[in-house]
C-alpha cells in the first residue's frame, strides 16, 4: 500500500469513528431532551387535572373549568373501586384499557401506551395520609415528537456522510498536493544519469518539511558534485604531471640501450633513477593523502618533533607552548617535505622554520634567504604545472599543489607569506 493510500485510509477511518461517535452523541443528546420535554408535558397535564379535582368527605367532586372539554379529551379520573368519573367521550379501546388499568395502581406511575402515546398517573388520597379516593391519568400523544427525533437521526446521518465524503476529497487533495513534489523529485532522481552532477530537485526556499528535505539533498548533491569533480580534477592533474616524466623514463631507457659506452648509459640510467625518485615521492604523497581522508588521526601531532626530522634546517620555536595540532605525522611531514625541498633549492645560505601559536592555531613558517615568489605568481604557485624561476623543468611540477592539498585535509592551510626571500607559511589547526 503506497504512503498516500496509508495516510488517506487512516484519515478515513479516523473521521469516520469521529463523525459517528459525534452523531451518536448528539442523537442521544437530543433524545434525552425529548423524553424530558414529554414527562414535562404530561406532568403539565396531570397538575391541570388534579387542580380541577376536589375531595370533600372522602368523595370526589370534579370543578367546571374554562378548559373542560380540553381536560376531558386526554384525562381519566377513576374512583378506587375502578368506577369511571370522567374521561374522553370516545377514546381507542386499546389506549382506555391502559389508561383503566394504569388507575389502579396505589402510586405515581408513568408507561408507555398503544402506539405512540405516554401515559401518566397520580392518585389522589383523602387527606396527606389518608386512603387512595381516586386516581388521575392523562395520555400524551407523542407521534411528532418521534417523528421530529427520527428525522434528526436521518439528517444528523445524512450531514456526517456529507461531512466525511468532503473530507476525505479534501484530504485526498491535500495528500495530493503535498505528496506532488515527492513524486516528481524520486521521477527526477530515476531519470537521472551518473554524470549530471549539476542537476538539482530546485523547490525553491525551504517553507515546510518537503521543501527543506528537497534543500538538504541539493546540498548534499552539490557536495557530492562538488567531490567528485575535486577527485576528477585531481586524478586528471596526476595523470597529466606524471605522464611528462615516465614519457622521459621510456626515451632515456630507449637511449640507455643503444648507448655506445658505458659511461654514456650509466649517466642515462642515472636521469632514469632521478625520475624514478620524483615519480616515487609523488605517489608517497598521493598515499599519504589517501590514508588521511579515510582515516584520520586520532592523537594530535607534535610540530617541533615533525621539523625537527628534517637535516640542516634550523628549527626555531617563536613562542610556547606549542599545542598538539590535527592531524596525521605522516600527512604533515609530506606537507612540509616539498615546502623544504623548494626552500632549499633556492636558499643561499640555510633553511628556516618558525614554530608559533595563534589563537586555536599553530603556525609553521618556512623561510629561506633566496630570491622569494614571484610576486606576479602569488597563490598560483600552487596551481599544478606552475612553476617559479630556477624550478627545473624535468619535475612532476606537483609538490606545492600536492602540500596545500594535504594540508586542507588536515584541516590546515598553506599559503605564501610575506616578507624577504621565500616564505611559506601553514596554519595547522590546534588539538
């Protein structure tokens, strides 16, 4: 059963328990106010013909009034020895028998009748304590109260029916407009291919839970697209930096073999062995990168012990203490290897790393005496491929790209920092 036909026939069903249970509730309402009405009625009845009724020496004498005849259509006063002393001239036999037979009861009594008369009985006793002299009956005829009681029921049923039917149509309305979006946001998804990354459910600002979760899945697909292109982008910069040095590995193999001397092919496969070693550190990198983003340190690191594994450079600590930062060892000494490497290529005399603390931060400042960045560069120094003055051309061209993505999936951030000669500056967030 799908979730619109669940919701639509639990509504029903709801509003249908609540529709009767209300129309029995307001049929027994109105149904105890009708038989209050008619004892009301009878009794009314009763009292006009006991006040026409006196008792003198224990005999019963009945009193004209204005409204005799009205009194006689639907009263009975029977003496206690069953005697009749007044009553309608020409009453149904059936509702003169009860009547009679109601008379002789010692006590107030009120019963039903033939058909759909109510009839209601007072004796009358001579004296407050004294014996019953007579005995007052009155009928009520109540066939239009019954009728009015039947045609409610009818209408009260014929309103509920209405009641329910339009809602149920308004309910399988709402359901309908409310489940549309759902509907065509699981068509879109199905219809879509693994390749529209850019394409979103678009329900416009989020103003009920529909809307919200169509924004949240927009976000997720837009982060989902956007890693996606990250590792595309990625996979094809590797691919396209790697491929110029294993392209000179193939030629300087090729040329190792046909060399006429040794000398020749032992200077050859030694420029192999040097590519080798790029290629090699590369792919470090590219692992160290890997094992980073599936799983994350769970101690902090120590960024002076870090530096400090690096020869001949001079680590100088700016102020403590020094927090723990995030992260994993092996993902920030890749991070700072091609900052050193760089800075050793162009420094004159030695290699700097300044060590301090900010707020939540830890800065590792990377400095050499040479000729710096050139300023026309700047933040494209990381681009891949991009290179500065002196930079050889035989290189992958990835270490500087490849340290500011490791150190963002640390959390961290790498960029050229100011002041004479080089200047590389990583801000590692503190533990």
């Amino acid at each position: 059963m799908k979730l619109r036909t669940r919701l639509l026939t639990v509504t029903a069903v709801s509003l249908a328990g609540g529709m009767a249970m209300l129309c029995l509730a307001g049929n027994l309402l109105f149904a105890h106010t009708i038989r209050t009405d008619m004892q009301q009625r009878l009794d009314a009845r009763l009292n006009a013909v006991v006040a026409s009724v006196r008792i003198k020496d224990g005999r019963v004498q009945v009193a004209d009034a204005v409204n005799d005849d009205i009194l006689d259509s639907y009263a009975w006063i029977v003496a206690s020895g069953g005697r009749l002393i007044e009553g309608p001239s020409n009453p149904p036999p059936a509702l003169r028998a009860s009547a009679l037979s109601l008379a002789k009861r010692d006590r107030a009594r009120t019963a039903s009748g033939p058909g759909r008369f109510l009839l209601g009985s007072r004796p009358l006793r001579a004296g407050e304590h004294g014996p019953v002299v007579a005995t007052v009956v009155a009928t009520l005829d109540t066939s239009q109260l019954a009728t009015l009681r039947q045609e409610v029921l009818l209408g009260s049923i014929a309103i509920a029916l209405l009641v329910l039917i339009v809602g149920i149509a308004a309910t399988r309305r709402a359901l309908s407009a409310v489940l549309a979006p759902v509907e065509q946001m699981t068509h879109d998804a199905d219809v879509w291919e693994a390749h529209d990354l850019d394409r979103r459910f678009d329900l416009g600002p989020p103003s009920n839970e529909i809307t919200a979760l169509a924004a949240t899945l927009d976000h997720l697909l837009e982060r989902i697209a956007s890693s996606r292109r990250h590792e595309q982008r990625f996979a094809a910069e590797v691919a396209h930096e790697l491929r110029t040095p294993l392209a000179a590995i193939r030629g300087l193999t090729e040329l190792a073999a046909g060399a006429p001397d040794i000398d020749e092919a032992m200077a050859t496969l030694a420029q192999i062995q040097n590519h080798s070693d790029r290629i090699a550190a590369t792919l470090d990198t590219l692992m160290a990168f890997a094992r980073r983003e599936a799983s994350p340190a769970a101690e902090g690191v120590d960024l002076e012990a870090v530096a400090a594994e690096f020869d001949g450079v001079d680590v100088r600590v700016v102020s403590r203490p020094l927090p723990r930062v995030e992260g994993d060892p092996r993902v920030i000494r890749q991070t700072l290897a091609p900052l050193i490497d760089n800075a050793r290529r162009h420094a004159r005399t030695g290699v700097t790393v300044e060590l301090a603390t900010a707020p939540g931060r830890a800065i590792d400042t990377v400095r050499d005496d040479g000729p710096g960045v050139d300023p026309e560069l700047g933040d494209d120094i990381f681009l891949p491929g991009v290179r500065g003055a002196g930079e050889p051309e035989d290189g992958a061209g990835l270490g500087l790209p490849l340290a500011q993505r490791l150190a963002r999936s640390c959390g961290a951030d790498l960029t050229v920092g100011d002041g004479p000669g080089g200047c590389f500056v990583l801000s590692l967030p503190a533990r």
